[in-house]
C-alpha cells in the first residue's frame, strides 16, 4: 500500500518512519510546508499535495490538526485525487454528532470519487470506542458499559500537556475553557461510534470536563460523558489526563456473562495512534467508498482467504 503522508509533527514523521518497516506498507511521499526541501526517511518532503501528481499512491495519511471544518477542503482535494484518505481529525470518528451537513458532503464526494475517508487514532478511533463495541461481542442482554482511561500526562508529548493546560493557575484554566481553548477532543464522539456499534441509539449523553489541581495549578484534566438509550441501557466513558497519574485502560461490561477487560500500563498513546494510522492505511481500500466509521475498519489484515493484504 502506497500512502502519501500529510503533516510531519511527531505523530505524521513517526508514520513515516514505522511505514518503512511495516509489511505490506510504503511511504511514497511526505508533504510539510514547514519541513520542505529536509529529507525525512530517504524522501525530500514536499511543500504542497499540490507537488504529488504524479506520484502513484493509494492512500494520503493526514496528521494536520483536529479542526474539520478547516480540514475539509484538503480532504476533499485529496478524494478528487482519487486517494483514499485517513485521519488522525478527531472529530471525523463521529462528524455527524458537530457537523451533519459537512459530514453528509464528505460522504457524498468520498463516494463520487469512489474512495474511502476514515479516521484513526487511539482515542478517538480505538481504546474508548472501538475497543469496548469488540468486548462486547462477548456478551448479551448488556445493561452497562463503562470505559475508564487513565494517562499519565508526565510520560506524554508537552503538546499534549499544553493542550490541556497543565501548568496554568486554576482560575485561568477554569476561564480558558469556558471559551472552549482548552481540552481533549472526541470524547462525545467515542461515546456514539461506540453506542453506534452496539447498535444503540442514545437518547442523551452529558459531557463534563474540569481541572485536576494541586493547590491552585493545573496538574491534569478530567473528562466524562454519561449516555443513556431510551431503553435503560447506560453508557459511562471516562478520561483522565494527570501529570504523574496513573496509565490505565478498563472496560466493563455489565451482561451476560459480565466482563471486565484491564490493560495495567495503558494503551501508549502515540505509538498505538501509529499503529492504528498504519493499520487503516492498509485497509481502506477494502472499505466501502464513502465517509466511514472507525468501527467499520476490519480487524483482520487478510483478503478473507488467509492471505495478507499487499
């Protein structure tokens, strides 16, 4: 699989560089207008999509930023390239929950062009969503779902802690977020894909976010969302980011049987995202054309047949 990679922070030039070892996968070219002309893995990395023609690609791997409104236009440049295109733009898990009318054009010029838009990362797009609707599987007549992730901010990127604005005085942070300058993004998306999945239709979900402090600094951010379906069924995802915390990952299933599913460590964050990017590059061809779910991505890297994906 060819893939052009979109955006060379640390994410996109850690593709780049798993993409060369990783079987059945082959970075083609890498686009940066910051980095232009700097050599990264063998590849002059390019100044625009615009200097890709005539590259031959299957899939564009965009690792640009989270806001998809702004995003749009280079999706769509990218499908009318006839690339499959993945993403690492939170809000694309779910874009019909903030965008209905973008989400339904991006649907509408992925199938015209006959390729697949999808996004990928850990969370959104696997440890909160996707990870918890596979548990499931196992179990029936399911009351309960409740999804914990813990990360210990001091083992992660200082984007990451800046983002959430670790570090700011408590009375600050509080007024940042209001305006809403401050904190992760996907939550409320996880909780749909996933209730998606399930094939439950939530009938609320009330999302919560506030400051972890020690005295009056910001240490960490914590995060919930509490959903629910017409029928009872209930749905509880929570999210907490502290420096010097714990890395955690916990799904219980409240049906028959009840499971309970620890990951001690936690899921690393940017090497799973990585490994997630790489994973959805290498299967999205075989997805239907369109604006695609995270959960529709198959888990086998096989042509049904036992055979791998080249």
């Amino acid at each position: 699989m060819k893939l052009i990679a979109v955006g060379l922070g640390e994410i996109g030039r850690s593709a780049v560089t798993r993409g060369g070892v990783v079987d059945g996968v082959q970075v083609v070219a890498a686009v940066d207008p910051a980095l232009a002309g700097q050599q990264l893995e063998g590849l002059t990395v390019l100044r625009s999509i615009d200097d890709c023609h005539g590259v031959a690609a299957d899939v564009a791997l965009v690792s640009t930023g989270s806001d998809l409104a702004t995003l749009a236009p280079l999706f769509v440049r990218l499908l009318e390239m006839r690339l499959h295109v993945v993403s690492t733009c939170e809000v694309l898990a779910f874009p019909w929950l903030s965008f209905p009318d973008l989400a339904h054009s991006l649907d509408l010029t992925a199938q015209r062009c006959g390729r697949a838009l999808v996004a990928c990362g850990v969370n959104p797009g696997f440890a909160m969503d996707v990870l918890p609707s596979v548990i499931a599987q196992a179990s029936s007549s399911i009351d309960r779902i409740q999804v914990v992730r813990k990360v210990d901010l001091s083992r992660r990127r200082p984007q990451l802690r800046a983002k959430l604005g670790v570090g700011m005085a408590a009375v600050e942070w509080t007024q940042l977020a209001k305006r809403g300058g401050l904190g992760h993004r996907g939550l409320l998306e996880s909780a749909h894909l996933c209730a998606d999945a399930l094939g439950w239709k939530l009938e609320e979900a009330a999302f919560s976010r506030s400051p972890i402090c020690e005295g009056a600094t910001v240490i960490g951010v914590a995060e919930r969302v509490d959903a629910r379906t017409p029928h009872g069924q209930e749905l509880e995802l929570s999210l907490c980011f502290q420096v010097d915390g714990d890395d955690v990952d916990e799904v219980t299933v409240q049906g028959v049987p009840p499971i309970r599913v620890r990951c001690d460590g936690g899921l690393p964050g940017d090497t799973v995202t990585v490994a997630r990017m790489l994973h959805v590059c290498r299967l999205a061809p075989r997805l239907r054309p369109g604006l695609r779910l995270p959960t529709e991505v198959p888990i086998a890297a096989t042509d049904g047949n036992g055979q791998a994906d080249e």
